[in-house]
C-alpha cells in the first residue's frame, strides 16, 4: 500500500501544476471568464470591458497585425503606429537605396509629407471575436473520418464567416483551437495604407546582430514607426494622396513612469504558432532530425548571401531582408534544440503521457474514447522519422531554399493558363504583374544559383535516392550536372530574369514555359511534397492530437488550459522580472545605454555605435528620458508569454499604458514554444523611454512625441 501511495504521490508530482500568471496565451474574448479575477489579484488596474469591448473603444482597438507577420499598436489619435525595426524591416529596404540607405543611416518624416507609401503593408483591426464552437461541431459527428471533418468544418466556417460579413467591408474567419475542439469566428477591418515615417539605423534597431539574437541582457533598440492612412470617412482605402490620417477607436497612452522589478504586465498581439501539446515522441523527432537538418541548411544559404553582402553595398541592401529572416530562425533552432535539451523536456512530456494511460486505464468508459491515442502518437512519428529529413530539405533547400523556385513554384499554373485561356489571362496579367514587381525587387540571381548548385548538392548526399524529386533522380548523384543545371537555369529561366519573365508574358507559349529548367522543379516540388504525404499517417496524428488535447483536459479540470497559438488576437499576462539563469548568476530586469556603450566594437559591424548616440551619452544629454538613477533604459524582461508574430506587440502595464515593445524571447527557454518554463521564461522589450529618447534626441523628430498621450 505504501508503495501505491508514493507511486500515485510521484505521478501528481510530476503532472503540470495550475498555471502562474506568465503562462498561457489567452483569447481576449474568454478573458473575463478564465483570467480576469487572476489578472485583478496580480496588479491589473482595469476593467474587463477596458480591455476587449465590441460596442466601445477598448485595449484590443489599438492592437493591429502588422502586415500579417508582426504585431502593432496605435499610440496616437492620429494612427501612429510602433511596431518592431525587424518588423518594419523589408518595407524599409525597400525604401533604400546606396545613395539614400535608410537601413543603414535611418529615416525620419519631419512632416506628413515625408512619410513613404509602402505598397502590400497592411494593418488588420480586429473588430470582435466569436464562439461558434457549438455551431461547427454540430455539423461533425463521431463517424466521420477525418477528412470528412475537416471538410465539414470548412464548409461551417465559411458559412458563418460569410454570415459574419454579410453587408459589410469586413474580413472574416473561422479558426480552430485545442486541436479542432474547440471554434472561435474572427472579424477584421483591413487598412492598406500603411506609410514608413520613421525608423532608427541599423546600429540602434539590430544593435548586437545575431549574436547578441535571443540573448539577455540586451541593448537593441528594436522599433520602427508607421502611419495608418484611411480614406475622409475613415474606411478602409487603397494608397491615395486624398486619404488621411486614422482615426483609431483606442489608442495606447504612453507612459514615461518606468517600471520595478515585480510589476504587472500584459501583452497584447497575434502569436504566431506555439506547439505546447506535443508528445515526448514529436520532441525527440524535432532533437534528432527536425531541427539539425534545419539549421544544417541555412547556415549554407546563409554563408552564401554573406559572401555577397560583403562585396558589395547595394547587394548588402538587396539581401539584407532575406538575410535576416533567414538567421533568425537559423539561430531559433539551434536554441530550441538546446534547450529541449537542458530543460528536459522529453521527461516531462513522458511524465504526464504516463499520467494520461494511468487515468485512461481507469475506466471502460475512457479506454475505448481514448485508449488508442497515445499508441497512435507513437505509430505517427516512428513511421514518419525516416522522410522528416527528405520534407525539410523540400522546404528549406527547394521551396525556401532559391527564391527563384518559389515565385516559379506560386506562378506556373496561372501561366500555363496565359495560353490556355487568353481571357482569362488577360484578368489575371495585372496580379502576375505586381508579383514580379515585388519578387524581382529583392531578386539576386547569382546567390540563387549558387544556392541551387550547393544546396542541392547536400540534398543529394544527405537523403536517400528514392525520396528524392525527380528533377534531382535524374541526376544520379552527378553534383557536375547539377552545377551545369543551375547555370541552365541562370542563363535561361523566365523565372531568375525580369525581362525574360516580361517577355513571356506579352508572349506566351508552352514550350517556352514547358521547358524552362524552374517550371520542372516547381512541379517535382509539388509531386513530391504532396505525392509524399501518406494521407492515412496525416489524419492519424490529427485524430491523436485531438483526443490528446481533449483528454488532458478532461483529465486536468482544475487547471485553465491555454490554446495554442495560431495567429489569432491572444493576452497574456505577467510581471517585470528579473531571474536566475544558472547558479551563481543573476540577470536584472532591465538594461541601460551604458552596457550599449560597454558593448561597442568598432571592428565588428554588429556592434558599432552611431557617433550621434555617443555625443549624446558623453554629453549626459537624456533630455526626460533618464530614470531616477540619471541613466537612459534600454531593455526590459518580464515574464509575458509570446512567440514569433508577437514582434512588435506592445508591453503594457497595469493601466494600460505602453512602456515597452515586445521583440524577443531568451535564450535559456528557448523551448518555450513547446513547454513553457515558469521559472526561466522571459520577453524582452525595448524600453518605451528609450524609444522617445531615440526618437526626440538622437533623431531630432519631437513631433512625433509630442503626438502622442504621454503620462
């Protein structure tokens, strides 16, 4: 009996205990419900109707997704917007050019006159948020099979979405959560005048580069400046030299108090994807194959674009975005990998996959609903490790490998229809038109051939021949002919040439198209890839996730269970927070301009320091942005939960005021996307003082200060 009570006693011990304030990223919708008494007991000052309100202007009316890939928010009643510099960082590239480098030097609009149109940048508002759960799970039933649920669930979701949006400018979807347990319906305002008015360089937006990337204590001031433009009666308009500032329904005051270590904070944004139901089985895949293989690639694709920056400033503009997407998911995985690692987190999935067959076994009741999940679970990765090397080098070598292959991989049906189907051509020419506009603007063919040649090459060597595209079975091993391939492809493809793809399209043919050495690529791409996915193994994991999911917290109620994240609006909520990374050290909860100064390096580019910045710290010269101790702040941690697609999100504090931007998570929890670790995990903001102090005193732009609501 003893020893049934110490197992039993281990078991509790190892499962998830109710979560602290810095985990879970939370659907505004359900705050009042699931967090808001926490939120009030930690520090919130607010209401709950201050932070989501569908009929006032509320928290979530200054929040925006920026462009789809980052997070914004609204600071000014004239639709200022701030969001991260990495962020903003293609649309500034395409901004600059050698003889006017705003990447490099920066830009400031000194009046609205100033502030540049950037075509395809987007701020979408999110107008409210809906629970339909019941209405789509009562098109599903325990029969079907998987596919059959996942159309019927796309079939509901567009029902309601075109319901939703009915007489009205408004976008709308319907998005999944807990694994397809659980249906929430999202509605959006899109704004597509979205104008660059200003932005630090470089040297102060990516201060410490890659290898200062992920880390604390950190000196970036990570931020650029935008403007929401909206036609006279503030509708959404396309770009027009008529239209006008935004009048936002909220936007966020701006507070130049500071914080202390242990304040409440929130943060509000659009958190790309987070894995944190994944099995002790999809962890060990992603430490052992997944995750090396990733990283094994980019840093060739990235030695690659190096070798050419270097040589040249126009092509260190040209590559400088695709550089620095590249690296920083190159550096991610490396982390991630680490960390898993470190923090064990295969054992505590294990732990609590354990758990769950203990309380299955309990019951008939429980075994036959969920007493084949984890033996599914199981069966899923064993049969898929052996093709998880051959699927990354299909994305990261061929689909986001050359950029070429891409733009040929989304273009060659509609182009096979250029003489297909001349009518319809014709209405689809201006849409293949801008596309090329803006692949070509950023396009290095050379770096791409180099890319296919060396990439391809490793393809060749590390995956078997059988798994391979036909375009590379062809080549029998013969790394000669794929070097003689990729020149081919150099020298003729409408794909790597602006003016050979134009003259495709005022005269389109098949054999020109047919033959083009990217048209065969993109469809081997396609064959393999999708002829690939064994669609018995695909739905055999969804099923297993989903009654993974809905068993724990089943078997877990006391415990408020956080979704995933999946681009939709979250919440999350925390407290400023110094911590201890290792013993013997202590990392304090915020940095100041004097470790930007220690920090310099004046032979190594991520390191330098703008003359300007240092005459104004020689000088003392804060201006109001110094704190009590006469030093300027540049970085905060607080124990907020996020994850990519949360850059630029703002960090608030108990009133609802801005004293930060979000750009960052640390090093030590890297594999917080997968398991959260309360005690190490941490987001790191940029400082909102040292925004201002950037802003007003290194750039001269007060004006934009003095836009704003300052407290």
């Amino acid at each position: 009996m003893k020893a049934f009570i110490k197992i039993a006693l281990a078991l509790v011990l190892a499962l998830p205990q109710n979560l602290r304030a810095g985990e879970g990223m939370w659907i505004p919708l359900l705050m009042q419900k699931l967090n808001y008494a926490q939120m009030k007991k930690e520090g919130l000052k607010l209401s709950a109707k201050d932070l989501y309100d569908v009929n006032h202007g509320s928290l979530k009316d200054a929040i925006v997704s920026f462009g789809g890939f980052c997070t914004g928010e609204i600071i000014s009643s004239q639709g200022l917007l701030l969001t991260n510099h990495h962020c903003g960082y293609d649309a500034i590239q395409s901004h600059s050019t050698v003889e006017h480098n705003y990447l490099e030097d920066g830009f400031w609009a000194m009046d609205r006159s100033q502030e540049l149109p950037t075509p395809g940048l987007f701020a979408n508002f999110l107008v409210r948020i809906e629970d339909v759960s019941a209405a789509v799970n009562a098109s599903l039933n325990a029969e079907m099979t998987e596919a059959e649920r996942t159309k019927a669930i796309q079939q509901k979701g567009s029902e309601l979405a075109k319901a939703a949006t009915a007489g009205t400018k408004y976008d709308a979807s319907v998005e999944a959560f807990y694994h397809g347990n659980e249906f929430y319906l999202f509605v959006y305002e899109k704004f597509n005048d979205v104008r660059l008015v200003g932005t630090p360089p470089s040297s102060v937006g990516k201060y410490g580069g890659d290898t200062d990337n992920w880390m604390w204590p950190r000196h970036t001031g990570d931020f650029s400046m935008f403007r929401v433009y909206s036609a006279k009666d503030g509708t959404p308009a396309k770009y027009s030299p008529d239209n006008v500032p935004l009048r936002p329904k909220h936007h966020l005051p701006v507070s130049t108090k500071g914080v202390n270590d242990g304040d409440f904070t929130m943060i509000f944004g659009y958190p790309g994807r987070t894995d944190r139901y994944l099995s002790s089985w999809g962890v060990q895949q992603a430490i052992d194959l997944y995750n090396p293989t990733v990283v094994k690639i980019r840093d060739q694709k990235l030695a690659i674009m190096r070798n050419y920056m270097e040589s040249d400033p126009a092509l260190k503009i040209l590559l400088a975005s695709n550089y620095a997407s590249t690296a920083n998911y190159w550096k991610y995985y490396i982390g991630q990998t680490e960390q898993l690692k470190n923090n064990k987190v295969y054992d505590k999935k294990r732990d609590l996959e354990g758990q769950f067959e203990a309380w299955v076994a309990a019951t008939p009741e429980r075994k036959s609903k969920y007493g084949e999940t984890l033996k599914m679970m199981s069966y899923f990765y064993e049969a898929t490790n052996a093709n998880i090397k051959n699927n990354v080098y299909l994305m990261e070598a061929v689909l986001r490998g050359p950029t070429s292959v891409l733009f040929a991989y989304r273009n060659v049906a509609a182009l096979e229809r250029a003489y297909k189907d001349k009518e319809a051509f014709a209405k689809m020419r201006p849409a293949l038109e801008e596309a090329a506009k803006a692949n070509f603007a950023e396009f290095h063919a050379s770096s791409d051939r180099d890319m296919m040649a060396l990439l391809w090459k490793m393809y060749l060597s590390d995956v078997p021949a059988a798994q391979l595209p036909k375009f590379l079975q062809e080549l029998n091993g013969d790394a000669g002919a794929l070097t003689a391939f990729a020149q081919k492809a150099f020298a003729t493809s409408i794909f790597m040439d602006a003016d050979r793809y134009t003259a495709y399209l005022n005269n389109p043919d098949s054999a020109t198209l047919a033959n083009d050495p990217l048209t065969k690529v993109a469809k081997d791409f396609r064959t393999t890839y999708f002829g690939g996915q064994d669609a018995s193994l695909a739905a055999m994991k969804t099923k297993a996730y989903r009654l993974w999911t809905a068993g724990v917290r089943e078997m877990l109620p006391s415990r408020v269970w956080s979704p995933d994240a999946n681009s939709t609006m979250r919440m999350t909520y925390g407290h400023v927070g110094s911590y201890e990374p290792r013993d013997g050290v202590k990392y304090n909860h915020v940095t100041y301009l004097d470790g930007v100064m220690q920090k310099e390096d004046a032979s190594n580019p991520e390191f330098e320091v703008p003359a300007r910045l240092k005459e104004l710290y020689k000088a003392k010269d804060f201006g109001p942005y110094a704190d009590q101790t006469g030093r300027v702040p540049v970085g905060i941690i607080s124990g907020n939960d996020i994850t990519g697609g949360n850059s630029g999100s703002p960090l608030i504090n108990a009133k609802g005021e801005l004293i930060g931007v979000a750009f960052d998570g640390n090093w030590e929890a890297m594999s917080g996307d997968i398991s959260y670790e309360t005690e190490l995990q941490r987001t790191i903001s940029v400082d909102i003082r040292y925004v201002l102090f950037i802003i007003d005193k290194y750039a001269g732009a007060g004006h934009l200060v003095r836009e704003m609501s300052l407290r």
